[in-house]
C-alpha cells in the first residue's frame, strides 16, 4: 500500500497546485483572503481572515506545498515535481 504522502502527491490535485497555475491560484487566493480580512478588520473574523491569508500566499510565493509537508511529503514545489514526474 502507498504512503499518504505519495498518494497525495500523485494526484491531480497535488500536480494542480504544484504546477505554476496552482502557484498562481494561491496568491490570488490569498489576496481575496486578505482584502476580505482588510474590509473587515474590525471583526474577528476579518483579522482571521488576514492571518490565514498568509498561508496561500507564501506557499505561492515560495513555491512550496504545506499539505504534502503535513503529510510526510516534501515541502518544496520543485521537489515534488521533480520525485513525482508523470509520464
């Protein structure tokens, strides 16, 4: 049987995020993340929000996968890709 973390990186919701529309999707994501989280900062929710946000957006920017490092994976993009190429 496969590993977690193997099963999780081959598949296509691993190679979405890790490919550079993924990366793209979670920058902008956590943008909206922390616009809404600006717009309602005055609630819990909306520093919530911020506070979240910084999670999308550094794993766009520094092209790394949080959910394949949870589950015993690698944490880097260019890892993944690179142990899980598809052919």
């Amino acid at each position: 049987m496969r590993r977690l973390e193997e099963a999780f990186n081959r598949s296509g919701s691993s190679r979405f995020l890790n490919s550079p529309a993924g990366r793209i999707f979670r920058l902008v994501a956590g943008l909206g993340f922390l616009v809404v989280g600006y717009v309602y900062r005055g609630h819990a929710l909306g520093v919530l929000s911020m506070v979240w946000s910084v999670f999308p957006l550094s794993a766009g920017a520094l092209d790394i996968c949080y959910f394949s490092a949870l589950l015993g994976g690698p944490l880097s993009g260019a890892k993944i890709r690179a142990r899980y190429k598809t052919g």
